[in-house]
C-alpha cells in the first residue's frame, strides 16, 4: 500500500498535465491518481521511464510525486 497523500498534487487533473509538461515529464509514463482529499498526483515506475531517467533515478522523487522500481 502506497500513501499518496503526502506528494505533489494539484486541485484538478488539467492543472496535474500543467505541471508534467513544466517538469518535462508529460512525454514519460505514469499513473494518474486522486488522493483522499480529491486531489490529483502521478505515479512514475523508474523501470518503466529508463529511457527518459538516463541514470538520474530521483528524477521524479525531487519533484515531490511518488517512484517505485
């Protein structure tokens, strides 16, 4: 079980999309999710976005949304 309630997350799904495209992570893959308070986070898979990480393996982390292997 993850808890998601303490990564970046933005008040709706369009301003989530925003924010992917500004960190450059709109062309890599990941996992839409709503916390609890109906809040919109993403979810990368390190193993899923080699290509885009290139050995930087907190890429996503630093920007506050949840990684996993």
């Amino acid at each position: 079980m993850m808890n998601i309630d303490e990564a970046r997350c933005y008040a709706t799904e369009a301003n989530l999309l925003k924010a992917l495209a500004k960190f450059g992570f709109d062309k890599c893959r990941y996992m839409i999710v709503c916390n609890r308070s109906g809040k919109f986070t993403a979810i990368f898979s390190i193993s899923l976005n080699s290509e885009f990480v290139g050995g930087n393996l907190t890429m996503f982390a630093r920007q506050g949304f949840i990684t996993f292997a």
